[in-house]
C-alpha cells in the first residue's frame, strides 16, 4: 500500500465497508411495511428491525477500531466483512420477526468491525493533507451514494418476488459485493503493524458495552413507547455505566495497562470541538433525512420508490460539492465546512416558508438537491476536524469514538427532532399536519446546525482541516 496506485486501489477496496453499512440502514426503512406483514411482525418488533441494528453497530465501534491496533487492521477488517456478509444471508433466511431481529443486532456488530477499520486505513494510507482530503471526500461520496441506493432499491425490491420475496433480496445482495470485498482484501491489502501490545481491555469493553446498549435502546426504542419507566431506568444505568468505564480507563492508563480508549484523546482541543460538532450534525442530518421522507411519503402521498427517486438530485449534488470541497480543504480549511452549513440553513429556510402542498415534484427536489449540495461541504469532512492531529497508534480508537458519536447523534437526533416532528403531527393526520410539524422539525434542525457553526468557530484560525 506504499505506491500512489497502490493506495488508490486499496481506497476502493476500504470503501467497500461504509457502502454496505449505510445501505443496510436506508434499505430497510422503506421495505419496513412490507418485511411487517411477510413475517405477521408486531410493531414493537418491526421497529427493532431497525434499532437492533444500530444498537449492535454503537455498542462495537469503539471495540472494534481498537481490535485493529491489537490484532491488524487488514485481519480485523476481514473478519467484519466476513461476518457481515454471513449475518446478511441470515437475516434473509429469517422465518420470523425475533430470528431477524437476532440476525440484525449481529449484522450491526459485524460492521462495527470492518467500517472502524476502513476509517483507520484511509489516515494511514493517506498521510499527505491533500490527498486525505481527497481520499476522505470519497468516502463522504460514498455515504451518499449508498443512502441513495439503499432508499431506491429497497423501494424497488419491496414490491417485486424473483425466486423469493423481494425484502429478503434486500440482505441477499450483500453477498456477491461481500464475496468481491473478501476477495480484493486478501489479495491486494497489507497487513499494517501491531500498534499496541499488552492485554486487550477486556473489563473496559464489557462496561462500556453494557453502558453504550442502556443509552443507545433508551433513544431508539423510549420516544417509540411514549417514554416509559423503563427509559429512565436505562437511562440512569448508561450514566452509571459509562462512569465506571471512565474511572477504569482512567486507572488502567495510570498503571500503563493498555486501556481501551486513552482518555488524553480528549485533552486535545481540536478532538473534542470535533466530537460535538459531529454530534450536533448527524443528529439534524439523520433526523432530517426521516421527517423529509416522511412527510413525502405520508404527507403527500408518494409512494416509497418515487420517495427514493426524489432523492436522486440530492445525491448527486453531494458528489459534486465533495469533489469541491477535498480541493479547497488544504487551501480554505474549516471556511469550506461554514460554506456548506450556510447552504444548509438557506435549504431550511426554503423549505420551511415555501414547501406547500401544490409544490411539484421538480420543486421538492430542488430543496432537497440544496440540502445534498450544502451537505457534501460538511459531512464527509467532519471525519479530518476529529482525526487530523491523532497519533497512528490511537488511530483506531479514535475511529471508534468518532462512529460511536455518530450513531449516538443519530439515535438522539431521531429520539429529539423526530419527537418533535411526531409530537406535532399525532394531533392530526391530514396534510396541513404533516406541514407544519415538518417547519417545527427543520426549526429545531436549525438551531442544531448554529452548534455545529459555534463548534466550528472555537477551531483556531490557522487550523487545516
């Protein structure tokens, strides 16, 4: 992975793990209705399909880009895709709503593994800044064009039986891709060297674990069931949990035995503005991406493949302002990331005083095409403000902590801005509803995307990211 050809190959071959990741979240959003009534699901069930998922993939990320530094980030990266692709066939032979729901969690556990190990080779194949910067928008490319996917074929696959239901062609797909992967990584990629030797932290994963499933079930599934005792329950052990995790953390490095997460990660700057920019981001942008589908699909009565189709400007857009941004990054710097959160916040503003009801579809998907245009300023670039000044040897668990702050930030921002947009739309079904508890969600977005420009603005001037 030395040579410039090398390196590029191996950069198709890393984003491989991110595609498939985020087209097992979007794929299935849309194809929900129909896996319900295949496998006669409840709705607490159903909405597990989803969740399990996440909470598999939040609870492992952080274990699972520090398993690269103790055993090789190709090994570990192989064993994810591995198991990734193994879960996938599962989940397609599931018969019932639990044998899918187990399935799910380990398919969100098995990426964990592979998506923390392909952030962490691309810091190490990529040392020089503009080619990181680079290499980076790719990987932001990716995300969008695997959300894009995942909502057109899920639409697609959900209506249409070729040997077996369509929803489970949705998990079947992984396989040749998965088959592809595995192939190209053990051919072309270099194992990289053992980072850390010592005992793997163990106590530390399992308390963080614990702690990390507590808070990540009570944001997905609490504002679902009307937030009830059990929520607070949940939530008063996360606390507890992830406190424990600190205190032990703190001990193991002050007796130099390898903690799972070296807390000086935190004591620089730039590390922590980073973190809770990303968090304040992918809580409007995930939140977003749900109340803009739902208010298409419910509010006006789209049906899920158009919805899909609607957001083929969007993705497009985003590639082209990635492409954009990777060649001003090394120039501008962070100026580049507070271009697209203006673009961002004048796509809210216009959907939020001129979306109405006899908006035609060209309409609704200029909004959107805004939206993607701002974004791919922003989001694939989030990744060089948290990681930029980290040490190779922390590179995996600052992985971890970076994919864990984004899934958290997703589960909130649906448990916050999505509560807000139910809440207001649970008075009454009819179109004016949907409207407006779509302005109150963009509103709320708003003053999510104002901390992410605030978080930005405590970056010193001199910073390149």
């Amino acid at each position: 992975m030395s040579t410039t050809i090398n390196k590029w190959y191996a950069l198709l071959i890393v984003l491989t793990a991110p595609l498939l990741y985020v087209i097992d979240i979007f794929i299935i959003n849309i194809a929900i209705p129909t896996i319900k009534s295949n496998l006669h699901a409840s709705d607490g069930e159903i909405q597990l399909v989803i969740a399990s998922y996440l909470l598999g993939s939040a609870c492992f990320l952080i274990i699972g880009g520090r398993a690269g530094d103790f055993l090789g980030k190709k090994k570990v990266f192989f064993g994810g895709m591995l198991a990734f692709t193994i879960t996938s066939c599962i989940c397609g032979l599931s018969q019932t709503a639990a044998q899918l729901n187990i399935a799910r969690f380990f398919q969100g556990v098995s990426s964990a593994f592979m998506v923390t190990q392909s952030i962490s080779l691309i810091q190490l194949l990529f040392i020089d800044t503009k080619e990181r910067a680079v290499a980076i928008g790719w990987y932001g490319i990716t995300l969008s064009i695997a959300a894009i996917i995942g909502q057109v074929l899920g639409g697609y696959l959900a209506e249409i039986y070729f040997f077996v239901e369509g929803w489970r062609l949705i998990f079947f797909i992984n396989l040749p891709v998965g088959i592809f992967s595995l192939l190209a990584i053990h051919r072309y990629l270099t194992e990289t060297a053992k980072t850390v030797k010592g005992r793997f932290d163990y106590q530390g994963a399992f308390v963080l674990t614990i702690g990390l499933a507590c808070l990540i079930y009570a944001l997905t599934e609490g504002r679902e069931n009307s937030f009830p005792w059990w929520f607070y329950v949940l939530f008063i052990l996360s606390l507890v949990f992830l406190s424990l995790f600190v205190f032990i953390e703190q001990k193991k490095r002050l007796n130099e035995q390898y903690p799972l997460i070296d807390l000086s990660l935190f004591k620089i700057k730039d590390f922590r503005i980073g973190l809770f920019a990303v968090l304040f981001h992918f809580m409007l942008h995930t939140a977003y991406l749900l109340i803009i589908a739902v208010y298409l699909q419910s509010g006006l009565g789209i049906t899920a493949l158009t919805c899909g189709l609607y957001f083929i400007p969007h993705a497009i857009f985003f590639m082209l302002s990635s492409r954009i941004a990777s060649r001003l990054l090394p120039r501008f710097g962070k100026a580049v990331l507070q271009l697209g959160l203006a673009i961002i916040l004048l796509s809210f503003l216009m959907q939020i005083f001129f979306f109405t009801a006899q908006n035609k579809p060209f309409i609704s998907m200029l909004f959107l095409a805004l939206y993607g245009f701002g974004n791919g300023f922003v989001l694939p670039f989030l990744l060089n403000v948290v990681l930029n000044n980290i040490h190779e040897k922390d590179a995996g668990a600052a992985s971890g902590v970076f994919s864990t702050f984004q899934q958290t930030a997703s589960a909130l921002g649906i448990s916050v801005i999505g509560g807000v947009f139910y809440t207001v739309l649970d008075t009454g079904r009819y179109l004016a509803n949907y409207l407006f508890a779509l302005q109150c969600g963009l509103t709320v977005c708003i003053v999510f995307l104002i901390g992410v420009w605030l978080m930005l603005c405590l970056l010193p001037n001199e910073r390149r990211t």
